[in-house]
C-alpha cells in the first residue's frame, strides 16, 4: 500500500454500502485484501449512513468518491488546493455554489477555506452573521446536513434567505457541520445552495453525511499542521513561516528556497492577515516552476501560535503562461487595470495589451473577469 493510501485509510475512512460490487470500474481493494489486490479502488469500501439509511451510488458516484478520497490526501500532504475538493464533490452533491470554512474555537468565528460560485456580499455573510440565524442553531443539533426544507420553521421567511440568498439567485442548498469521526467537536463547515428549488434529494443528503467526516479533515487546521508538516516525496519542499516572517525550513533545500524566494514570506504574511485559510500558486526556483501551497494554521509551541505551512513541489503553470504572463495574471486578477499594471511593471501600455491577449487566447476565455475567477478558483497566482 502506498503512502498515500495508508493517509487516506488512517484519517479519511470512507466506504460505499450499496451497488459497489456491481460498478464497472474496477473499485476491487476492500480493507481485507492484501496490497497486491489493491487498486485505486481501495480508498472506497462502506459509506456508514447513518442507521436505518443506505446509499446507493452509481458507478459515476463511486468514481467520484475514490477521487475525491485521493484529492483529499493531496490536499492534507499540501500538494493540491482546496477547491479541487469542491471541484470533485460537485459531481457527487450538485450545487452552483458552495464554501467550506474552518472554525476557530477561540475566536469563535469560521474562515473560508475554498469557495465557488458566491459573490463577495453572500460569501462574507456565510462566514459572519449567519451564524445568528435560527437555521445556523439548529443545524449544529442534526446529526444530518439540513436543506432549507429540513427545518421545523419556513426557512424562506428568514432575512437570511429573504435578503441575501434570493437576491443571488438561491432557491434550495444544505448546510452540514464538519466534525471529525468519534467527535462532537464541530471542525467547520459546509455551505452549499442550487438555484433549482429541488436541491438534493435524500439520497444526496445521506451521502453528504457519510462525507462530511473526510471534509472535517481539510478544515481541521490543527490536524493539516501535522500531516503537511510531513513529507509526500523527496521533492516536497516544506517550512513554517510564523506571524514575526521568521522561517522555519524542513530541511536545507526548503531553506534554500525561502532564502531565494523573500516573496514567499510576504505572501505568507498577507495570507496571516486576511479572512482566508489558504493560497496557492507558483515560484520561479532553481532554473524551474514550483507549485506552492500556503495553509494557515497554529503552532501552541510560539507565543504568537498563528503560522503558515508551506510546501512546494515541482511543476509550472497551466496553458503554457511564461513567466511574465503569470504576472500580469496575477495584477489582473488583483483589479488592476493596463495602464496600473504597465505602471506596475514598467512597461508600455501597448506591451502590456499585448499580455494580456496571449492570457485570454492561451486560458481560453473571452474576458479578463473569466481569468481573473480561474486564477482565483485555481491558484494561478505568481508568488515569487
């Protein structure tokens, strides 16, 4: 058995009741089989539902179910962002938007931790006074993520749904507090809202329950300090970058590039000081890219427990950007204009047009709004 599969079944043990032994992938490797009968299948084997309640997933459902169990321990080993945990459960829970935020005991607020398909007014109620909202209350006492129809009181009566959520366009969506298996102790949570009334039937709705535990993993922040901090392959670069900008390398190579990478600390700094969990993107290194995960988290050990993790692992950016366009990108998505980002970089208005129309040909988009949202649902940042 792998690594990865030996995190996947010590910390996100998820199993498929129902129709797995009649899907046509090959989702053979229950946990009695040895590692030679192993495959990719064997991160599924039983989703518990809860008791008296069975899910029945389709092969697609399986499927996703086995990526999204593999997303999940790329996330925790800090070598794949968050969002690709919203991309995959998307196919699993329908939804036009969703968020998962992590919740901070001591302050006793939630932070984002990924997002897709909220506005900034909907995004920042989520994670401020909708906590005040009777829904909010009630779903921490289910045992089961709640849609808008679960509740004994009309949820469509709520300023909550009345002023923030009909405006967007919401008619349905759930909420499921995140809570580590065998714990009572909610970790986060998970938003998610359909602009179809229908939403999720009870099926989804059980399924989602069975999944919630896996997604505890990704929000719990004390639990990703200890496994990012560990080592997926000799190439992973890590270090822990405290809130005073001091660097704490894993080893020499990781020094080396925090040494020759100064931007790393600022973008660590910056993320320290905003309403987010994590950042993403790419650093020029050593003659080649890197992809670079940020993920805030605590250190008790400090007397100022707040810190980023870092890991960095070999690899460029997509669609072929070069270096200069992964800049402009990044202004871009920052709200700059030409003329801010030609100031910016000290180039010519005309040269910096002419940027800007090798992004959208090479990215595939026909406006600089669509770029600047993929930059940010798929860290396209450049870091340094």
């Amino acid at each position: 058995m792998t690594y990865r599969e030996h995190l996947f079944e010590d910390f996100c043990p998820i199993t498929v009741r129902g129709q797995v032994r009649e899907a046509s992938a090959p989702l053979h490797g229950g946990r009695g089989e040895t590692g030679a009968q192993k495959g990719h299948g064997s991160l599924i084997s039983e989703v518990e539902a809860p008791v008296g309640q069975v899910v029945r997933g389709s092969s697609a459902d399986l499927l996703a179910t086995a990526e999204l169990g593999d997303v999940v321990a790329s996330v925790l080993l800090g070598v794949a962002d968050v969002s690709e945990v919203l991309r995959v459960l998307r196919r699993i829970v329908p939804f036009d938007a969703a968020m998962l935020s992590t919740y901070d005991p001591v302050r006793g607020a939630h932070r984002r931790v990924a997002q897709v398909g909220y506005d900034n007014r909907v995004a920042s109620f989520a994670n401020s006074d909708y906590v005040s909202c009777p829904s909010y209350r009630a779903t921490l006492d289910s045992p089961m993520p709640m849609r808008m129809r679960d509740y004994s009181f009309d949820f469509h009566d709520l300023p909550t749904y009345r002023d923030v959520l009909r405006p967007a366009g919401f008619a349905e969506g759930a909420t499921a507090v995140l809570r580590r298996s065998g714990t009572t102790v909610q970790a986060g949570r998970l938003v998610i809202s359909q602009r179809d009334p229908a939403g999720i039937d009870d099926e989804r709705r059980v399924l989602l329950s069975a999944l919630a535990p896996m997604l505890a993993r990704i929000v719990d922040t004390h639990g990703r300090m200890r496994l990012l901090c560990a080592r997926s392959a000799p190439s992973t670069l890590t270090a822990v970058i405290t809130v005073e900008g001091e660097t704490r390398p894993l080893d020499t190579a990781a020094a080396r590039l925090c040494h020759e990478v100064p931007d790393l600390v600022h973008a660590a700094l910056e993320l320290l000081g905003a309403d987010a969990v994590s950042r993403s993107g790419y650093v020029w290194h050593d003659k080649g890219w890197w992809r670079v995960v940020m993920t805030r988290s605590e250190d008790f050990s400090l007397p100022q427990p707040d810190v980023v993790v870092v890991t960095a692992t070999p690899g460029g950016p997509p669609d072929a950007l070069t270096r200069r366009e992964l800049h402009v990108l990044t202004l871009i998505a920052d709200g700059l204009s030409n003329a801010d980002i030609a100031a910016r970089l000290g180039l010519s208005v005309r040269t910096v047009t002419t940027h800007v129309e090798h992004i959208l040909a090479k990215m595939g988009r026909p406006s600089r709004a669509g770029c600047a949202a993929r930059t940010e649902a798929e860290g396209l940042r450049l870091l340094g």
